[in-house]
C-alpha cells in the first residue's frame, strides 16, 4: 500500500518515482526563480521584461507538449501538440493535471 502512494502518480506520467522527483524538483525551482523574477520586475519594470512569460513557455512546453509526445496524450491541451502561443490565441489556458 505504502509503496503504492509513491508510485502510483510517477508512473502514470512514464516516470519512476526518482525520475518524477527530479522532474518534480526541477519545475518547482524554475517556478521559484521565474516568480521571484516577476516580483523583482513589478518593483523595477526595466529587468526581467520577458523572464516570466519565458519561464511559463518552458514549462509548458517540458509539462505538456514533451508529455504529449513521449507518453500519449494525458494532459489537456487546446489541441494535440499545441504551443503556448496556440493556446494563448484560442483563448484557452493550459490545464495542468
């Protein structure tokens, strides 16, 4: 059962659960950087114009469009494949599971 809690979600996303915490790691510190980027730009508008949106564009393509393509098609996208700039012209943000 136990062994179960850290398997089961690591391997529904093709990982191990020491690749999924890597992975895991991996998305939380460039989220840490890329907010902290975005709050240092709200004080000082002229640094880190596009670290924010560049942050979210990699992240995005590494969650959703590498998964799509490495291990069937388990997250929600506008469309198959699809970039962040498709979704952002149809209007639909990403969902991420």
């Amino acid at each position: 059962m136990l062994k179960k809690l850290f398997s089961e979600h690591p391997a529904s996303v093709g990982e191990t659960y020491g690749q999924h915490l890597a992975n895991a790691t991996g998305f939380g510190l460039r989220m840490v950087m890329g907010g902290l980027a975005c709050l240092l730009h709200g004080l000082l508008p002229f640094l880190f114009v596009k670290t924010g949106s560049r942050a979210i564009e990699e992240l995005h393509d590494r969650m959703v469009v590498n998964r799509s393509r490495h291990a069937g098609t388990r997250c929600a996208t506008p469309a198959a494949g699809a970039t962040m700039s498709a979704a952002r012209r149809t209007r639909h943000p990403p969902v991420f599971e």
